[in-house]
C-alpha cells in the first residue's frame, strides 16, 4: 500500500485559537499538526454527508415521497433484495 505523499500547508489562525488546538492536541497527546489534519477531515466528511442529505430531500420532495414513507419504502427495498437473492 502506497503512502500518501504529505505537503504543507500554511494557514493563519487567531492567536487564541491556536492556543486552543494546543491545549487540545496536548489533552490528547498528539501533535497539533494530526489534531488540526482529523479536524479538516471531520469537517469535509460532514459537509459531504449534508450534501448528500440535501440531495436526499430534493429527491424525495420532487418525487413526493415524506419521511412517513420512509419505513414502507425501506422494507420494500429489503423485500426486493432478499427475493433477488433467492
């Protein structure tokens, strides 16, 4: 398995909240550089599952199905797979 090759980044930030990655990063015995990369991969991971949320809901408002179809339209789904699977 490859390693990822790793560049620098150079960010400013205000003086108080880089005291605070510090403090945090030293809470949990790491370095602020691996504190700060989880906190950019965290931050990207949810902003990708609230665009899939929001793709979600223009879906379903366009096809007008309600969140009180939900459990219906997901045992259906399973029902179908499992007879495909027969």
């Amino acid at each position: 398995m490859a390693t990822e090759r790793i560049v620098r980044l150079d960010i400013k930030v205000p003086e108080s909240l880089s005291e605070q990655v510090e403090r945090a990063a030293r809470t949990e015995n790491r370095t602020p550089d691996a504190f700060i990369q989880e906190a950019i991969e965290k931050h990207l991971l949810l902003k990708r599952h609230r665009a899939l949320q929001e793709y979600g809901r223009a879906n379903a408002h366009e096809t007008g199905i309600t969140e009180a179809d939900l459990p219906r339209l997901i045992a259906e789904s399973r029902e179908e797979g499992s007879q495909r699977d027969r």
